[in-house]
C-alpha cells in the first residue's frame, strides 16, 4: 500500500548559491519546513528583499518495499519560484512555478542500503519564463509548504501527471434528488489482474454507492440517491475513495471529499446556486503572515478560513496564484465558493516561454484542484492590462481560456480587469464572467463612483455577467480623526469607504460577485505608503491577524445572520472637541447607546447607526446595547488630540498640489493639449520619460501629487506601472486629479525633447 512519509524535519539551509553539495552539509543552518527566506525582509519595509537560488538539503533512508518493483516519488508541496531537484548528486526535475504541486520518480536514484542525500534548489530570482514576474507583492522563496516520500507497488493510482490525484470525481445532481458521480482514476502498469474498487460514503460514514472497474479502463458512473446538496450554509461532503486491488491484496488507495451542486451565473440574478440566487459577497486572501511569509502550517490556514466565516462572507478569492490544498479543504468544510486563479498577472510577456508556463501553471491548479467542490471558477489573470494590450494578449486569453473547458467543462471561467479596461474592449467576452479591480475612492475618483460605474456597464454590457474582484483602501489602525478623508489612511476613512460598498453591493445582487481587497494586509516589499513601508494595508485584518479593523466589522453586519453590534472609534482614543460622533455597526434593528451609566438615545436604522455626544472631561464609558448583544469602549476627552493620529504626508501632499500650480507660474491651464513631435507628453510611458532626468523629475512629482505613487525606476512598484502612461494614470485618478493638472503636466513636458 501507499505510504506518505513526511520529510519536513532536520534540513540543512544555506542562503548562498553554494552549488550542489557531494554529502550532506552539516554546517549550514538546521531548519524545518515549511521555511523562506524572505519571511521577515519580505515585509520589514526595506524596499527589497532577498531574491537568489539557495539550497536545502536532507538525509533519508529509501523506504522499505514490501514487494518487488515498488517506486519511491519525492513530493513538493510547493517551492518558490524555480526548483531543481537532486538524489544522491544527480539532478532528477527542475520546475518552475512557485505554487503547485510537483514529484519526481527517484527509484533508480535511492540507495538499497544506507543513507540518501536529497537537495533541492530554490530560487525567486526574476524570470523572463516564469510568471509572476511583477506584481503587488512579495514572491517568498524557500520550501514554504513541505515535502514528502511516497512510496508505493509498482502498479498504482498514477503520480506523475501534473501533481494531480490519480482520481478524478464529478458529482452532478439529478433532478429527481438523487445525484450521478462520474468516477475516473489513472492506473500505473495495469494488467488484466488488477480492478478498481469505488466506494461512495456519506458523512456519517454509510456507503451510499460502489462499482468495480478494470483497472485498464477504470472509468464508471455511479448514482446517490437521495443525494444532499454541497451548499454555503450545509457544505456536506461526500467521501469517493477508490482501491486499486489484485486478487484478494489492495495494492493501493487514493480519496477525495466531493460536494454535490449546480450553480450559474445570469447577468440579470447573478450567482445561482442548487437553483437559489445567491450573491456571493467575500474577501480576496493573501496566504501570507508577519514574519513568517508564506511558510504557514494546515492549523493557520484554518485559522484564517474560520475568521473569515466568522466575517459572515460566502466567497473568497484566492489570489493570484494556487493556494496550499489544507486552504482548499477548509473552503469545501467551511462552505465557500472559491475563486481559483494563477498568477498570470499585471504585465504581459512576448516570450513564448511564458505563456507556456502560464499554461502549465493552469495545468497543474485545474488537475491538482479538480475536486475541491469549493472551486466554481478558474480565473485566467488579473490586470494585465497595465501593460497595454496587443492581439497576442488576446489570443493567449483565449487558449488558456479554451484549456480550461478542455480540462473541466463543469466550472465557469472569469478574469479580473483593471479598472482603466474600457467598458469597449476586445477583452470582453473572453471568459463566462468578469470582474473588475476598481478601487474608485482611493486610488481616484470618488467612492459614490462605483455604483454608478457597475449601473452603466450593466447598461451597456446587458448580457456580461460583472463582478467587481477587487475593492478597498487603505486603513492604519494608528490615524484617526472627526473629518476622515480619502489619502489620510485613517481606520476611520476605511471604514466610512466600505460602509458605502456594502451597500451598494446590496443594492446590486446582479453583482454575481464581490471580492473585498484584502481579507488581511499582507507582504509588499515594494510599498512604503502610509507611514507602513513593506506592506499592503487594506486588509480588514491586520498582518498579524491579531486587530480587527472597524471596517471588518460593517461586513459581518451586512452578511453574518449571528446577532452583532460593533462599537467602532476604540482605538480613537482620545477625543478633543466640544462634541464627538459615535458609530455604531449591527444587524440589529435598534441600537442603543449610554455614557457613562445614562442614557443618550436609542436609534432605528439599517447597519449603521450614528450618535452625537458630548464626552465629559477625562475618561468616558461608552456602552451600545442591540437585544442582548452590548459592547463598550473608555474615551478620553482632551484638549488636543494627539499628533501621532495624522500622518504627516497627508499634509504634505496638500502642499504638493499648491507647489504644483505656483510653479506652473503664468501657464494657460484651460489651453489645449498639444502633442508636438519629439518632445515629451503625457501620452508617453513612464519607461519612455525615464530616458530623459528632467522628464522623469517631472512625471516623478505629478505622480505623488495625482495617486501617491513613487516613481523611481527600479524601485518600488516601478517594474510593475512602467508600461502605463501619464495620461492613464490621470483617467485613473479621476477627480482626485485638480481641475488644470493633466493641461500643466502636458505643457512641462513638451518643452523637453526626446531622448533618442
């Protein structure tokens, strides 16, 4: 029979490129997996981190074979970025992509006798080939999710096609309540004396269906009557185990746990699941925590699943790359519809190499991730316009796209558009849904343009079914203050921003979909915004997964149906001001609030629930009360706030807007654009005007003032927006951008010529 051992303790690291080890290297430092290198410079705000090919290395005795002809497979759970693969000093695989399942047959490499020496070769160096290459956050090297020995007969369920199972389960529902599972699994060196043993089991563990197949054609169909559905609030799994027996022995054994359902989307009612219209309303999810990057156990997985459950949210998407399958299984237990997708992201690649990694990478998440019922979507990339768009881009949608109805016509495919993707644009169509990343209220334009935006596509686009993939701004739990603002990063400003998106979104079930950005912060070496360098902030969650934001907190009020009140502004903790505005979150109809032991009010109203109240001298308690839910916070009231509740480049960027506009001096800034030849303008790239210093100062200036972004060539998020233009960056801000602003930068730049 199988066996799976566990190779995850007592390795031998070394973050140098020290090359192939002849024996096993006992000076290098003693680590276990899951392990990176990255897990503390991939987040402490250093604005880079280490990306280089370093070396692990681990002694283990060749398992014992029961009979002759038996294989031993080393496993990788994952390894970041590229990996080569090493027994004994011969080199067996090399792989690129950081996020998949991948093996090797090691047999003929193992000793019969004595120890072996297994090194492994990772690197997160960039990679023309490899996608992701340049993105929004950091890419952790290391074996960050462990490996195994798998030992097994000669003859066994197949380890050798794309990381996959070797069983292959499609349960489809009937209409008379019973359900069909179409059951196929892959045999290695079958002959006419080896079956296939099928075996359906229920959750209380009764066997509800079985069948036999020769193992040379395994493939069967089996029915489940009276078949309870896989569903958000009842995620009831079926277990589909299959044993591959010769004569009276089991040979070997593979499981999954399956859930039955249907589901579609309507661009007029949205998701529907088992018949019923179900918008689906969630997170996106990074996999990475403090200090740790993305070398996490099964226990912190599930950890993070139950915290998001306990947000009251239906739907996760799992960006931008395959997630560990302990995620997976805690989406089918817990009730998720998943949103799975791989890292084909922000820029484009002309390399042939790379779409055929992209390819590969689809491969290996839709094979190794095929029976999750959780998974309802494949997602073929995300914002990869932003660096323009060509006929090439198109086509290689349309392959990936094409691909996955190859591999699994049971599930819906979809994409995540930049916001600056036009509402006509030769990337419609391409998948059967869509979404957009639109983050209108922080990066530009205002917040209330976002319901607006959806309404007029929905216009234009009646047959599209839209989503919106990604949505969110920035929240420090450090700033505060009584007139929060879009740029101040205040937790207060988040939270008033996501007040208004939980609204629209369900004013909108047509929405099929809504994926706040993000679940937690997460590790970004190239951001240092918002007083947090080495971070994305807009997680509802901190890194740590230890403070929950207010705006956490308006969600479960919109979609938990466990009685909730939240007393938002606890970290606001000291108050200056002859008044001070209470905000209350619940899903209960009344609120009502006491200071200091009176009442002040009760008050009806949907959610959110308001109070003004004036705070006595020194410190104050706060109490809201909803039904039996009560919360309550201490206040102080003082003179002047403190100054550590503003961050100072709020300030700063103010005066960059008037700096700008004193500077532009007697410039006509109604005057129209003009575009001469040879000289620079707003239509050029950022890497076109970083040919020239003076070009660059100037789009380096604008782009602080117009969206808070760095421009510094190989700094920063610099790599990744390289390929946008001035003009696009403007569209992009919207009404953030001063009347006059996109006329003044025009008329700077066409004094200055061209670099050829």
């Amino acid at each position: 029979m199988r066996n799976v051992i566990s190779l995850n303790e007592d390795w031998r690291f070394i973050q140098k490129d020290a090359g192939l080890p002849q024996e096993f290297p006992e000076d290098w430092e003693r680590i276990n997996l899951p392990h990176t290198w990255n897990a503390v410079d991939g987040q402490d705000g250093n604005g880079a981190y280490d990306r280089g090919n370093y070396w692990y290395a681990k002694r283990f005795w060749t398992p014992k074979q029961p009979l002759v002809g038996g294989r031993v497979y080393v496993e990788v759970l994952a390894a970041g970025q590229q990996a080569s693969v090493y027994v004994n000093g011969t080199k067996v695989m090399y792989h690129e992509g950081g996020y998949s399942t991948f093996r090797a047959d090691i047999t003929e490499l193992c000793k019969k006798e004595g120890e072996n020496l297994l090194v492994i070769a990772c690197s997160n160096e960039v990679k023309s080939s490899v996608y992701p290459e340049s993105a929004d956050f950091t890419f952790y090297g290391g074996l960050y999710r462990g490996v195994n020995l798998i030992s097994v007969p000669e003859t066994h369920f197949d380890l050798d096609y794309y990381g996959g199972p070797g069983l292959k389960v499609t349960p489809k529902p009937c209409d008379c309540g019973g359900a069909v599972f179409e059951l196929s699994s892959w045999v290695t060196n079958p002959d006419e004396n080896f079956t296939v043993m099928y075996s359906v089991r229920d959750m209380e563990g009764n066997e509800v269906a079985s069948a036999v197949r020769p193992a040379e054609d395994a493939a069967v169909t089996v029915y489940v009557p009276d078949a309870v559905r896989w569903d958000i609030d009842n995620p009831y799994l079926y277990t589909v185990t299959a044993v591959l027996q010769r004569r009276n022995e089991a040979y070997d054994e593979v499981s999954a746990r399956v859930g039955v359902r249907s589901f579609s989307c309507d661009p007029d009612r949205g998701f529907i699941l088992n018949g019923v219209q179900t918008p689906l309303r969630g997170v996106s999810r990074h996999q990475d925590r403090l200090y740790k990057g993305n070398a996490i156990t099964k226990e912190e997985h599930y950890e993070d699943a139950r915290m998001i459950k306990e947000l009251g949210a239906n739907t996760i998407r799992l960006a931008h790359y395959q997630h560990a399958q302990d995620f997976y299984n805690a989406c089918d237990e817990l009730g998720f519809v998943i949103w799975a997708e791989i890292p084909f992201i922000s820029v484009f690649k002309e390399d042939p190499a790379a779409h055929e990694n992209c390819i590969s990478q689809m491969k290996e998440l839709i094979i190794q991730n095929y029976n999750h019922p959780s998974i309802c979507f494949w997602g073929v990339s995300n914002e990869i316009l932003i660096g323009g768009i060509s006929d090439k881009l198109v086509e290689n949608h349309k392959e990936l796209n094409t691909l996955c109805k190859e591999l699994d016509p049971t599930r819906l495919t979809t994409i995540a558009h930049v916001s600056m993707t036009p509402v006509e644009s030769p990337m419609h169509g391409l998948t059967d849904v869509e979404s957009y990343n639109h983050y209108f209220g922080w990066y530009g334009g205002k917040t209330e343009d976002n319901g607006p935006w959806f309404d007029n596509f929905h216009r234009v686009h009646p047959d599209i079914c839209v989503g919106i993939s990604e949505y969110g701004c920035e929240g420090v739990i450090t700033y505060h203050g009584p007139k929060p603002a879009c740029k101040d990063y205040s937790e207060e400003y988040q939270a008033l921003y996501h007040e208004y998106m939980a609204k629209m979104l369900e004013e909108r079930p047509w929405i099929w979909s809504s994926h706040v950005w993000n679940m937690f912060d997460f590790g970004c070496a190239a951001r240092d915004e918002g007083g947090v360098a080495g971070r994305n902030n807009k997680g509802l969650v901190t890194i740590d997964r230890k403070t929950k934001k207010d705006s956490y907190y308006i969600y479960q009020a919109y979609w938990s149906k466990k009685p909730m009140l939240h007393l938002c502004g606890r970290r606001y903790a000291q108050r200056a001001g002859e008044t001070t505005e209470i905000r209350v979150y619940s899903n209960q109809p009344t609120v009502t609030l006491y200071l200091n032991g009176k009442l002040v009010e009760a008050k009806t109203a949907d959610k959110v629930f308001v109070f003004t109240i004036s705070l006595e001298n020194g410190f104050n308690i706060v109490v809201a009360a909803a039904g039996n839910v009560k919360e309550s916070m201490t206040l102080e009231k003082v003179e002047k706030e403190p100054s550590i509740y503003v961050l100072p480049e709020v300030n700063e960027r103010a005066e960059g807007v008037a700096n700008w506009f004193k500077l532009a001096g007697d410039l006509d800034l109604k005057a129209p654009l003009e575009f001469p030849e040879g000289k620079y303008s707003i239509k050029d790239t950022l890497e076109e005007l970083a040919k020239s210093p003076e070009a660059l100062e100037i789009a380096a200036q604008a782009g602080k003032i117009a969206m808070n972004v760095n421009i510094v060539p190989g700094e920063g998020m610099y790599d990744m927006v390289k390929s946008m233009t001035l003009e696009g960056m403007i569209k992009m801000a919207g009404s953030m951008v001063p009347d006059g602003f996109r006329e003044s930068l025009n008329a700077k730049l066409i004094k200055i010529d061209k670099v050829q």
